[in-house]
C-alpha cells in the first residue's frame, strides 16, 4: 500500500527535530540546579503554553494547546 503523504511526514518530522533542537540550545546556558535560589519557581501564565500534535495511525491528526496555566516547580 503506496502512502503519499509519508514524505511529507518525514521532512515534517526532520525539519521539526532542527527547530527543536535550535531552540533547546539557549537551554546549555542555565547554569546548574545547584546555583538556582532555593524556593518555589512560578512561570508566567501569560507566557506559557504547551502545543501537543498526535498522529493516529497514520490517519487521524490532533492537536491542542493549554495556555495560561498557573505553574511551580
């Protein structure tokens, strides 16, 4: 069974790794657990959203975002 689209998903998938992976460089520039204050860490709900994307089988596509989420860590 011949599935067009898979190129398509394989560029996407690649092109998205890059991005990611761009985009976690700044993260190397944290400096350890060990030098951050001790306490509770918040997140600014007006900045934060996490942006899921799923593939069933090949066929179905979903995706969703929370925002303005109230966070501590």
């Amino acid at each position: 069974m011949s599935r067009p689209w898979s190129g398509f998903i394989t560029r996407y998938m690649t092109s998205m790794s890059a991005a990611f992976m761009l985009l976690a460089a700044p993260a190397a520039a944290v400096p350890p657990v060990g030098k951050l204050q001790a306490g509770c860490q918040r997140v600014d709900p007006a900045h934060t959203q996490i942006i899921f994307f799923l593939l069933h089988m090949e066929f179905t596509h979903y995706s969703g975002m929370f925002s303005g989420m109230i966070l501590q860590v």
